[in-house]
C-alpha cells in the first residue's frame, strides 16, 4: 500500500486549489537517448465518511476538495442541501486524503437505510470501494518486458480505429486492443465504460491462452490509475495510452515494472515507464 497512515497531516484549508502540473520524464520513441519533460496531471485517492461511516473511494484531482465533497453529498443525495454538512475536514496522507464529513441525523439516517437496500453500484473509477487500501493496493512487481518496436506505432491511431467495428457504427464507446508481436491488432473490445473494456480484453486474451507480455495493450480512453491496477494484476507487460497518464500512474509503473507509453496525436510515442 502506498497510503502511509504515519504520515496523516491535518490540514486547515479544506478548498485549496489544485496543484501545479508535475513535472515527469520521458523518452520519445524517435530520440530515446534524449531524456524530456511533460507537465502531467496529480491524482489522489480521496475517502469520504459520513458520520464516521465509510462511504466511497475515489481517483480525483487534488484541488478544490471541500467544493468536491458539497457537490458529491448534493449530487448523490446524501443531504439535502448544505445546511445538513455540520462539519468537513480533511487528514492528508502520502497519495491520499480522508474527509470526514459531519452531516444531519436525518442524512444520516437516510444514509444508511438506503446502504441497506443497495445491492451494488453502477458508478465509475473507485467509486463505492470502502478503504484506501483497497484504492491503493499492494500489487506484485512484475518481470520486466523488452518495449514494443517503433515500427510497431506507424498509423497506429488509424489501425485502432479500423478495429473498432462498433464505435464506427454509433461512437460514445471506448476500446482495448491487444497488438501481438508482430504489431498486428490480434483483439479488440469495446464498452461504454473503458474499465469494462479493459476487463473484455483481459478475459479474452485469457480464454484464449494468449501471452499478453509477447505483445502490447492499447487503451483509448485516459490511463487511469485503476486501470494500471489491472494491467499489473493481469501481468500485461506494456500499456499503452492514447491519452496522457496522470504522474501518479506514472509513478505506480514504474514501481512495478510496467512498461506504460503515451501516443499523442502528432509527436512520436512517449516512454514514460521505464524511466
């Protein structure tokens, strides 16, 4: 886990604005010697409790937290205004933050009669995993995988849009292709949600018997942190982002061995793991 508790920081402003971009190496494709910068989004883990009772884990951007919290407790009915939020405060921890959120008896009270009917939830990224270990979890360092040849990048955005059957029929649909070694879009699967499609693309490369580590993974959507949870469990080897990763992503591939690449729209594919 990399939430460290020991390192808990209670801190006053509750809405401070986000951050500065970080700064992060990386290594184009055309120039690998040549060590280059990109100023990458944060993420953190945020936690939120009402009244002490867990409620949801979610990957945001670290600005404008309490702005957040309001928003979410409105927007997802917990309270039915901000007149029941009595207090907020947040306790600040390595990649993660907890906010613990006073609110009315009635709110709560509704709160968790409505937990009781819940039989799950539909909701994206973290949403409803009730630890920050669960959202920053211990995960297995993988063996390290040689990265995918250039060539193998040549018109790539055009080959992945081929690929996608549905998506040229009706859009609105995000996809995870598997490329084999010889750089060949061997699977493509599709999903209104770009988890989903991640989760396709491992089953079927699984039922297959493939071995995911001979070739490389593509995502079109943004290479969330969860999805570099998958990836590691899966033991993919490479992923590869048509959309920049944020530098916490960054940072977990590294740590575990994941080679991780970004392809933007005009300048050559980006090596941002390994460093």
């Amino acid at each position: 886990m990399l939430c460290q508790v020991e390192q808990a920081d209670v801190r006053s402003d509750t809405n401070a604005p986000a951050p500065k971009p970080l700064n992060v190496n990386f290594r184009e494709y055309d120039n690998a010697a040549s060590v280059c910068q990109a100023a990458l989004a944060s993420e953190i883990a945020l936690a939120i409790t009402y009244n002490g009772l867990s409620q949801a884990v979610m990957m945001v951007s670290p600005g404008n937290l309490e702005d957040f919290i309001r928003g979410f407790s409105v927007s997802n009915d917990i309270v039915a205004d901000q007149s029941e939020i009595y207090d907020l405060r947040l306790t600040h921890f390595d990649q993660a933050v907890q906010a613990d959120v006073q609110i009315s008896s009635r709110a709560f009270w509704a709160l968790k009669n409505h937990r009781r009917q819940m039989a799950g939830t539909s909701g994206c990224g973290l949403c409803g995993v009730e630890a920050l270990e669960q959202a920053l979890p211990k995960l297995d360092i993988l063996d390290p995988v040689p990265l995918p040849p250039a060539e193998h990048f040549i018109d790539i955005r055009n080959r992945i849009e081929q690929a996608q059957q549905m998506a040229r029929s009706s859009g609105a649909l995000h996809a995870a292709l598997y490329f084999d070694s010889e750089g060949n879009a061997l699977i493509c699967r599709e999903d209104i949600g770009r988890h989903n499609a991640l989760d396709k693309l491992i089953g079927a490369l699984q039922h297959a018997g493939i071995d995911s580590r001979c070739g490389f993974t593509v995502v079109t959507s943004r290479c969330s942190l969860e999805l570099i949870h998958k990836a590691v469990r899966a033991r993919l080897g490479t992923l590869v982002s048509l959309s920049a990763p944020t530098a916490l992503t960054v940072q977990w591939a590294i740590k575990h061995r994941l080679n991780l690449i970004h392809v933007p729209h005009r300048n050559a594919p980006r090596i941002y793991s390994p460093a």
